[in-house]
C-alpha cells in the first residue's frame, strides 16, 4: 500500500516538473539589449566573405556575428540587404606632417596610415592622435635611412644621414631610441644611395631589435639583391624590367611583401611620359603585369598611395589604389585584402584590418558588393569607430 501511494506521488512530482518545463519552455526569453544590430548583410571580414549575416555591436566591440538575430534587441537596427560590410581600410605608404591628413582619411574609411619617412617631430605629434575617433592611427618608420644628397633630402629639409660620422648601426639604433614602428631604407640609384654592405647592417640591426624593415627600390636587380638580404618588404614596385621566374621565386623564398603605389606610378610616367625620361622604363600596363606575377605567385600585396607626391590625397586615392590593383588582375576579395588584412598583418596591428568577434567595432558598411564589382568601394554609406557612426561620405 506504501508503495502504491508513493508511485503515485512521483508521476504527479513527474507531471508537476513536465509542466513547469514546457511553461517555462514556452515563454519568451528576454532578448539582450545591445547597440547597434546590422541584419541581413554580407559581411567580408578580412579573409573571407559571408553571404548573409547578422552583426551585433555593444559597447564598442563587434559582440556577436550571427545567422540569427532575434535574441538581440537595439534601439539602431539597420537592414543591410544589398549592403557589404567591410572592414577598416589601411594604407601602407604615406607621408603625412597635419592631423588633418588624419582626419582626411578617416573620413573616406581609411583608419590607419603608415608613415615611411617623415620628421620625427611631426611623428611623435601625429602619433598622439592614435585611438582617437576623430583621426586615422599614425605609425611612422621616423626618417628613412639614406647618405648624404641622397633620397630622402631632396625635399629641403634637414634629414640625418649615414655618413663618415654616422654608422648604419648607430642611424639605426637612433630611430629606435626616437620611437619608430619600423624602419625605412631609401634606396634610389639615381642619386647617391646606400651600399649593400650598409643595407645589410641596417636589416640586421633592425631585426635583432625586434622591428620590421622596409625599402625603397626602382630597379629590378636592386630589389632581388635587397630580398636576399631578407629586408621584409618593398615600397614601389620595379618599373625597368619584367621578373622571371627565378627572381620570383626568390622574392617568395624570402616571404616579402610588396606596395605596388600603383597610382604613383601612373601620374609619374604620364609625367615622364610629357618629359622624355620614361622611354626606357615599363609601360604602365607593363607594370600591372608585373603586379599580376607577383600575386600569381602568392607574394603578398600591400596598398599604398604615397601622398602628398603627385597630388595624391589621404583619404579616397586609396579606393583607386584598391581598384588599380583589381584592373591588374586581383580578384576583387584579395584587393580588398591588400588595404586591410595584409597590411594588418605584415605590419602586426591588432584591432585594424579584420572583423571579429570581440575585437573593437570598426568597420565600413558600402552599398553594393565591392567582394564582386570592386567599383563599389566608392560608394560607402557609413564609417563606424569604435561602434560609432563617424561620417557619411
């Protein structure tokens, strides 16, 4: 009889608990209140592209990105049907002296500039401008390393040189104590330039110091002589012969990466076009083909613009850098790559570059589909900082 009446007790505790469950079961959750919710929007997060997403934004960091959104709640919700998001654009050559060129470039997407050769007054200013939400991040190689009338010294400027008196060493440790991010070899032979020997110094130096060192180069030969000194990257790309395919494996042997500054070149051999002295260079066409090698043979490309030479601007010049690239052949992803996640990661800058959860909420939502018609880069709808909306274009 105890037993039978206990039996009974359980299947109503049983029942009891069933019914609970299924109540509990059927009520609403209580959705998480957040700041921004963007629905419905292709998102390419520095590697690779998803076709239709959620991203959730709260506290000024990218909290969720998701297929499904109905557990959010936000006073901003933004449909982004027919819309891409993007990540920060970075531009890897410049020469900047103003907070305005900061404020310039933020204002067109671009969120960081890489400065290489500048006066290191003007880069400890700028540098205190970095995280701020009103300018782009600053970082700067502090003058580049050069000799006496040569490149780099020809804008009337006083410009420290490697010479009798100043080792490539002690130049180097010099821009180190000034607080540089990176250092600059400007190596132009047409103009009194550096010896081999110093180079070699100057990356040895560089990398025993835990930095990254870059160069200028014009020549072809020059810079597969520079690679094999495993300099770590290359401003400008060659514009006197076409690479063969020994030479482009030596720059992959060497994991280098290169900054085309194909608008640069563009305006400078229309000009030397006009002056006479681009006859025995590559056409510009020539030089896209050589941007095509390089990326067919898997060498990272880095966007840069190298403003203010040729009139070049800070800010939307950059779009037309990204888009020269894609007319050279790039798949419209990885010249979208080449202004953001390359330069992240070849430069070592967290935060920038990439979409991802719980990294600061930075980022650029275009109209259109840039991952597929490059063309739409140019027609952003919004600039996001930190979760906050900066500027309409």
């Amino acid at each position: 009889e105890k037993t039978f009446i206990y039996s009974i007790v359980r299947f109503i505790e049983m029942k009891k608990q069933i019914f609970i469950s299924t109540i509990l079961f059927l009520l609403p959750l209580k959705a998480q209140v957040v700041d921004l919710i963007i629905n419905d929007v292709k998102l390419f997060d520095g590697i690779k592209v998803i076709s239709k997403t959620s991203i959730i934004v709260k506290d000024g960091k990218i909290l969720d990105i998701t297929k499904n959104s109905s557990q959010y709640k936000a006073n901003s919700i933004i449909d982004g049907s027919g819309k891409t998001v993007i990540p920060s654009l970075l531009n890897a050559h410049v020469h900047a002296f103003s907070p305005e060129h900061l404020k310039q470039a933020l204002n067109s997407g671009v969120f960081a500039l890489f400065d290489l050769h500048a006066s290191e007054e003007a880069s400890k200013l700028l540098k205190g401008y970095r995280d701020s939400l009103e300018y782009a991040n600053y970082y700067s190689s502090g003058f580049s390393a050069t000799v006496p009338k040569g490149h780099g010294t020809q804008f009337g400027v006083d410009v420290p040189t490697i010479n009798d008196s100043v080792s490539a060493e002690e130049f180097v440790n010099q821009r180190i104590k000034n607080g540089c991010d990176y250092i600059k070899i400007g190596f132009e032979p047409r103009m009194p330039t550096l010896s081999f020997e110093q180079i070699d110094t100057i990356i040895t130096i560089t990398h025993q110091n835990n930095l990254k060192v870059l160069a200028h180069i014009s020549f072809l030969e020059d810079a597969i002589r520079i690679v094999e000194s495993k300099i770590d990257g290359l401003a400008h790309i060659w514009s006197d012969k076409q690479i063969s395919s020994n030479q482009l494996s030596t720059l992959k042997k060497n994991k280098v990466y290169i900054i085309p500054t194909l608008i640069t070149l563009q305006r400078a051999l229309k000009l030397g076009e006009q002056q006479g002295w681009a006859k025995n260079l590559l056409t510009f066409k020539n030089i896209q083909e050589e941007v095509m090698s390089v990326y067919d043979a898997n060498i990272p490309i880095l966007a840069g613009t190298d403003p203010p030479n040729f009139d070049i601007n800070y800010g939307n010049d950059l779009l037309k850098e990204i888009q020269l690239l894609a007319e050279s052949g790039l798949l419209p992803i990885d010249a979208l790559k080449a202004a953001t996640s390359n330069i992240a990661i070849e430069f070592d800058i967290p935060n920038l570059g990439f979409i991802k959860k719980g990294e600061e909420a930075n980022f650029i939502i275009v109209n259109g589909d840039p991952t597929q018609y490059i063309s739409s880069i140019e027609n952003i709808e919004s600039i996001w900082k930190n979760g906050i909306k900066i500027n309409e274009p």
